[in-house]
C-alpha cells in the first residue's frame, strides 16, 4: 500500500482539524464504497469450491483429519467448515 502526503491533497484548515485528534501517525480512511471481500478475485469462488469438496469428502466419510492433511488445513478449519456448509 502507498501513500499520499496529506499536504499534497488536503487543505491545510483540514489538517490542522484532524491533527487535534491525531498527529503524526498513519490513519486509514475508508472507501464511500465498499466491495463485498473477494469480489475483484477468484479467491471467493476457490473457496467456495474448495469447502464444497470438503464437504463432499465428508459425506462419502473421509474423516476430519484425512480432510485436513488432504486440504492442508487443521482439523478446526475443516470442522469450522463442515459447521457452516450444514447450516447454510
């Protein structure tokens, strides 16, 4: 992540304001808009696929920790996932 002097693009009034609250430290400000986590990747539909398979290796009964060494995962993970796929 880069970044951006302050100097270079807010007015001086303005950072005097924000240096009332902090000064001297890195601050991050959010985006007006804000994208679902995975949305500009494939990492969201990896997952997916990913969990999809473990549960499908659960059902044909692979247990967890066969799961875990062949997704390369904890037992916990593979537990956490299972949990959420049977209540979705």
């Amino acid at each position: 992540m880069s970044y951006i002097k302050a100097e270079d693009i807010l007015p001086k009034e303005l950072i005097e304001t924000i240096q009332q609250y902090v000064e001297g430290k890195s601050i991050y400000i959010p985006s007006k808009e804000k994208q679902e986590w995975g949305s500009s990747t494939s990492a969201k539909t990896f997952f997916r696929e990913r969990n999809e398979k473990i549960y499908a290796g659960h059902l044909q009964g692979l247990s967890n920790g066969e799961l875990a060494l062949s997704f390369s995962l904890s037992e916990k993970s593979i537990q956490r996932i299972l949990r959420d796929l049977k209540t979705a």
